[in-house]
C-alpha cells in the first residue's frame, strides 16, 4: 500500500509540473512526464522491451487534455495563431503518425541522442541574444512550408511530447513574439497528441507483456492520475507566461531545453 500511495504522489506531482509546462512554455509536459512514467514502470517491473513504448504512449494520451486546457486558456488571450494552425495542421498530423510508426523500429539510445541534439542546438539559439534576428518575417505555410510542421510531428510523436520544444523555437525563428509561439505551440500539441495516442494504442495490442490497466502502450492509471492535475496546472503556467517579459521567457525557455538536452545526453549513455 505504501508503494503505491508514493507512486501514485509521484503520478500527481509528474501532473503538476507537466500542466505548469504546458502553459508557461507551451510544451505538452511529455519531456517531463516520460522519463518519470518510465521510471515508475521500472519500478513496477514491466518489461525494458515495452516500458519506453509504454512511458511515450501514455505522454501522448496524458498531453490531450492538458493542451486542450492550455491552449484554450492562451486562445482568451489572442495568442494563438489560427491561421498558422489550419496551414500546418495536416501535416502535423501526418508527420505525427509517420513518427509513432517510425518509433517502434529505433532503439532508445538513437532516439535519446538524437533529441539531445536538437535540444542543445534550440537552447543555444533561445538564451543568446538574437531577439531582433529571424530567418524571414514570416513563417512559412502552404506546400512551400511543408517540412517544417511534418518534422516537428514527426519528432515529438517518437519522443512522446507536445511539439513546443521544436515549434517555438521554430516560430520565433521566423519573427512570430515569443507569447504568440508559445501559444500556438499548446494547440498544436493536441494536433500531434491525437494521432501519436492512437497509433500507440493500436501498436500495442496483444502484447503480453504490458502492465495492468493498458490499453495498447497507454496506460489507463497513469492517465487517470496525471491528466487532471496538468488540466487544472496548465492555465496557471499561461498566467505566469502572460506576466512574464519577453526576454526573460525566451531565456527561461533556452534554459529548460539546457537541461532537457542534457538528461538527454545522459541517458543516451547510460542506456
């Protein structure tokens, strides 16, 4: 019993840094949320094989309600992008499935080392003091624009996270303010959190070895536990966003990626 009511602490503090995430940075909360998931599996002796599968799948799941939140609380503060949305959109949603397919095939060194990368070279990017450089004015859409949201998809479904590690770093590399990114971002996590949870769930079934209470490679408790209380942080991590200068988010932001990027490296090693 004790086991599991510090599990189950553990599941509802992970719920409440991923909500705050979620809303002050735009990001799903997954980057936080799978190495936890992942640990708490291992501690319940599920199988190495499936426990990654496991830990990205129920990040995907857990991060649908908690972009709705968020997004829906950045969206009253007009600063989402609508127009950006419905251009990048399809192909968010594709990349997204081609990324769980592709997931299920790489090892979880290649998978850890590559985000570590890009994380490192996105942080960089966001703490120096290039708040007056961009590629162009505008961010590109259409065909023309096309790899751009088809990556982002792509990667944060194999990684099990919401995409604002990638799109806002992106979008204020093409001019857009750094509380209109972050806004998008939250929405556009829900676009890739749909298709990876659905394409994980299917991946998963009839596997033996999964934990009680799966459905696919999401977990059912791990959902019920963590997903309330990232719906109830999310807005108040907006709050803080709004309230927050441009500067100082941008470097909050570059800071964030700093550390993701290096229990990522770590990981990739210890593996």
């Amino acid at each position: 019993m004790i086991e599991l009511l510090t599990l189950a602490l553990a599941m509802l503090i992970t719920g409440v840094v991923g909500g705050l995430l979620a809303g002050l940075l735009g990001v799903g909360g997954g980057i936080i949320i799978v190495p936890m998931l992942e640990a708490a599996l291992s501690f319940l002796q599920v199988d190495s094989t499936i426990r990654m599968h496991v830990a990205v799948g129920t990040s995907l799941a857990i991060i649908i309600p908690t972009s709705l939140s968020s997004s829906r609380a950045h969206f009253k503060r007009g600063s989402v992008d609508m127009t950006l949305v419905k251009s990048w959109a399809p192909w968010i949603f594709l990349g997204a499935l081609a990324g769980t397919y592709i997931a299920s095939m790489l090892s979880s060194r290649v998978l850890t080392g590559i985000f570590a990368v890009i994380a490192l070279v996105v942080a960089t990017r966001m703490m120096l003091p290039l708040s007056n450089y961009s590629l162009r004015r505008s961010i590109p859409q259409g065909i023309a624009g096309f790899p751009i949201p088809t990556c982002i998809g792509f990667l944060s479904s194999m990684m099990g996270i919401g995409g604002g590690s990638f799109s806002v770093p992106v979008m204020t590399l093409y001019g857009a303010p750094i509380h209109r990114a972050v806004g998008t971002a939250a929405l556009i996590g829900l676009i890739i959190a749909v298709p990876g949870t659905l394409g994980f769930m299917f991946a998963g079934l009839g596997n033996e070895l999964l934990p009680l209470g799966s459905f696919g490679y999401v977990n059912l408790v791990g959902l019920a536990l963590i997903a309330p209380t990232s719906v109830l942080a999310a807005p108040w991590g907006a709050k803080l966003a709004h309230a927050t200068g441009k500067r100082q988010l941008t470097l909050l932001f570059g800071i964030f990626l700093l550390l993701v990027s290096v229990r990522m490296f770590m990981s990739s090693f210890f593996l």
